[in-house]
C-alpha cells in the first residue's frame, strides 16, 4: 500500500505481440512504459495498477506502423484510466444517484472522480433496444416550465418508460409512432395535439382517453361557473341560523361605542412587560444600595467596587434625591380626537351602526371624502368600537365553533366525504341557485357514468349536458363528442395513463437530481436505465 492507495505492480508475461495494422507477429522489443489506470477499490481504498507495458517493433517492412504497444486485454483498452469494470461501477453509481450525488457515493467507496467526468461517462452509455410497446401511454411533462417541455412514452403492459423526447406537439408523437411500427392501443389524456398525433402517426390503433382528466374537465366546468361568484357560508354549532350573502358572510357587528367591562379572565402579564418591571426594581434596588453606603461614608470606588459598577454610575445616582422615575409619554391626538378625523367621525359612526366594519372600505371611503391621514390612524381610532380583545383560549374555541366553508368546496367534494351539516348547507345552497343545482347535478352524473362505464348513460348525459344551456357543460359535452371514440374506450378498456403520471413524477424527481445538469441526453438515459 502506498499511503492510502493499495498498488499492484504487473506486467504482461507473452513473448510475442501482433501488429495491430498488419497483425504481424514479432518478438522484438522496442522499449517499455508504465500505466497506472484505477481498478475497483478494495475496503474503501483506491486500487491503482502499476502494469508495464512493452512496445514491440514491427517486423514488416512495408507496414506503415514502426512501432506498437501491446494489447493489455479486453478489460484494459488503450489511453483508459480505469478498467472496464470500474467504469461501470461509475456508471451504476451516475444512473443511481447522478452526477453530484454519485461522485461524492464513489469517492467515498475509494474511486476518485469528478462529476464532470460521470456525466462524460453517462453520455457514453449506450442503452439495449427497447422493443415496441403494444400498449403505450403518453404524455407530456416540463423540463423547463413554460418554456421546454418533453413527450415520455410508457409500456403500460411492463409499466417500464420506453423513450423521452423534446416536445410535446402531434409531430413529435406522430414520428415516434412512425417509427417504432407496432402499437395498438394509445393511451393519453385529452390533448388535441395528442389526439392528432396518434391519428397521424397509427390510423390502426386505438385510442383511450384517460379517465381521470375525463372528471377533471368535468370538475372544471363546474368551477367555471362558480369562479365569477364569491358565494360563501358560515357554519356554526350554535343553535343560531345560518345566513348567506352574495358576497361574503353575514355576521353581527357590535354597536358604536358598546365595549364589554368584564372579560371572562384576566390576561396575565406579558414576558415583556415582566422583563421591564424587573429591571425598573433592580434599578431601585441599585439606587437604595448606594444611598445607603453613602449614609455610612462609603467611598465613590469602595461603592464601584462593592456593586460592579462604575464611579460615574455612583456619582450619578448620589446626585438624585429619588429613585430614577419612567419617562411618561405625552398623550398626542392619535384617535378619533385627532384633528385630520374630526370631519369624519360622524360618517364613521353611520357606516359601522350600518354594519360595516371593514376599515379598508371606510378608509376608501373618507379618502373620496377628502381624508389626507394613513389607513393605520383610522385602524387605531376605531378598535376600540371592537370591544376588547378575547382571550387566546376563547378565541380558540370560537374558531372551532365557526368554519368558514367555500362554495366552491362543497360542489367539488365527492357526496360522501361530506358530512349532514355540509350536506345541509349545500343542498340549502343549491335550492337558492337553481344553475348551480343544474350543473351540481350534472357533475355527480357525470362521475357515475365514469364509475359505472356506461355507454347509454354517457349519451344520455351528452344531451342533458347540451340541453342544459349552460356554456361550461356545453363546451364540455361538444368536446366529448369530437373525441367520442377515444372517451368510448376509455369506458370499455382498462387501460389508463396512470402509470404515466407516476413516471412524470419520478422524472421531476430525477432532474433536480441533476442539479441543474439534467439536459435531455442525460435524463434521457437515467429514465430509461432505472
């Protein structure tokens, strides 16, 4: 061993050598060298060979080669560093973990490398063909959002990627499919480009749209409508009604001026506040020792010395009568007394006996009226209208009382993750709105149709949908008909672009492996490798 490298010293023991030009043999020997390539390391230590090398001289007279190295072995090719078995340990290692990560795996294990040499090693790696899939689902992930995206092509019978391409248009997939000759069932999502694609590229296979962006577009005709309404409702354990407003949630708002005497428990005193009573005692403390020393005719450094303070310190406090006194802070006029609100007060005191309490709308409002103060002097003058404060534990249990729950929430939620309070509201809800209902009614059938995999109830819902009048679910069942032969199959065949989507996923996750080194060559081979 040499320090921390173990070192085999070899040398090829054969008495002749072929001219790899003229593959004539010789015996004669020219001169020798050394090469020191890495093999595998053995216990964590770097294995280097020390092999010499003979350089034999031709024998033919016409060969244009005078002199050459001996052939070391298949294992050992010419110019390497390393043995063909350590560079595929490199190679493992760089499909494993990528370039970063892999490099710091070996180096620990005893072969020194350099990212950058993985990578140039990954480029290398040529990978088996891959035979065409039958059954093949494809879809379209981002390499760089909103500006690179790619295809990936998935063996749905193995569940095993068969090829990642740049682009994601109908000519990329329609090439591909020209190409690998053979395929008989597509499937994908609901991508017109796609669509096109597989048409294009294999009029004979059959095309099944996925059945869960099927419920997707559904889902989203629904949230259409209700994007442009911010319907919203309170529901409360409490035996009081539950009302709902068009927009936002009706609630009570306290009286002017009205504040509660008596709060259900008293606060107990900051650590703050309790930090600032000690040190205001401990300078009390400070300045009656010092008067007392003084009365018994201490000196000014005997004093110093006996408190740990200075003789400036003791000057100063023998020089005050009294204890040091907190400073008092001059009240200035920072609520409604303050002169920039005066003219206002009185249309404040309106607008919150009205119910509004929302101090962005009253500060818009007194802005119009003339108002020159900032948004915080009015937020400052009108808390006190608020009434104290509830404690934390009130203001706990309050919000357990209270959910606020989004229209939006409840029409989306599959029936049965809902509870009968959320069941109840919703349905009083719908009876409010009779298009919401219509289109509520409309997704629960749409998703019975998909669970179910009826052909007769996906026609009948294409006409309700139609003659429902409502553009989102219009659009969506016109978009179903143009495609019906792929939303038919769906229904019909297993088949589905799940295992896609788990692919898409575990590329997302290798590419910020890469550390920004993933280009498409490189996570091109690790995707297909793993």
């Amino acid at each position: 061993m040499d320090g921390q490298t173990v070192v085999l010293r070899s040398q090829l023991t054969g008495h002749s050598a072929s001219c790899p030009s003229c593959r004539t043999s010789t015996t004669i020997v020219h001169d020798r060298y050394r090469r020191h390539p890495f093999d595998l390391p053995w216990r964590g230590h770097p294995v280097r060979l020390e092999l010499t090398v003979r350089r034999f001289r031709c024998a033919n007279p016409h060969c244009n080669r005078t002199t050459f190295a001996e052939d070391c072995g298949s294992n050992l090719p010419r110019y390497a560093r390393r043995t063909l078995e350590a560079n595929a340990h490199l190679v493992h290692a760089t499909l494993t973990a990528g370039g970063e990560a892999g490099a710091r795996l070996v180096v620990k294990q005893g072969l020194p490398v350099s990212p950058d040499t993985l990578l140039r090693l990954l480029r290398r790696h040529r990978l088996p063909p891959v035979p065409t899939p039958r059954v093949l689902g494809v879809d379209d992930l981002s390499l760089r959002r909103r500006q690179v995206y790619a295809t990936i092509f998935v063996d749905l019978e193995t569940h095993r990627a068969v090829d990642l391409v740049e682009g994601r248009d109908a000519e990329v997939l329609a090439n591909w499919l020209k190409a690998h000759y053979g395929v008989e069932v597509i499937a994908r999502d609901r991508a017109e480009a796609y669509a096109e694609g597989a048409k294009a590229g294999a009029p004979q296979a059959t095309q099944v749209a996925d059945r869960f962006h099927l419920l997707q577009n559904a889902s989203l005709a629904l949230d259409e409508m209700l994007r442009g309404r911010s319907l919203r409702v309170e529901s409360s354990t409490e035996p009081e009604a539950v009302e709902v407003a068009a927009e936002g949630v009706v609630q009570s708002q306290a009286l002017v001026g009205e504040r509660t005497v008596a709060q259900s428990s008293a606060r107990p005193i900051s650590q703050t506040k309790r930090r600032i009573v000690e040190r205001r005692e401990a300078r009390i403390a400070r300045w009656g020792k010092v008067r007392a020393m003084t009365e018994a005719k201490a000196s000014n450094q005997s004093i110093a010395r006996e408190l740990g303070i200075s003789t400036r310190t003791v000057q100063r406090l023998r020089a005050r009568p009294e204890p040091i006194r907190e400073q008092v802070k001059h009240d200035r006029p920072c609520g409604l007394s303050s002169p920039m609100l005066q003219p206002y007060v009185s249309h404040l005191q309106d607008r919150w006996e009205a119910g509004c309490t929302n101090v962005a709308q009253l500060f818009r409002e007194i802005v119009a009226m003339g108002y020159p103060g900032s948004r915080s002097l009015l937020s400052t003058a009108v808390q006190p209208w608020r009434g104290p404060r509830l404690p934390t534990e009130e203001r706990r249990r309050v919000r357990r009382m209270t959910r606020r729950l989004s229209l939006r929430w409840l029409c989306l939620r599959p029936p049965g993750q809902l509870n009968p309070e959320q069941r109840e509201l919703l349905d009083r809800l719908l009876a409010k709105y009779p298009d919401l209902s219509l289109g509520y009614s409309l997704l629960q059938r749409f998703r019975e149709v998909i669970a179910t995999r009826s052909i007769a109830g996906l026609g009948c819902w294409l006409e309700d949908a139609k003659s429902s009048k409502l553009p989102t679910f219009v659009g969506l069942a016109n978009s179903i008909e143009d495609d019906r032969g792929a939303v038919d199959a769906a229904l019909q065949l297993p088949w589905s672009n799940g295992p896609v989507e788990g692919h898409i996923n575990r590329v997302k996750l290798i590419k910020r492996q890469g550390y920004g080194r993933a280009k498409l060559d490189l996570l091109r081979v690790r995707v297909l490798a793993a």
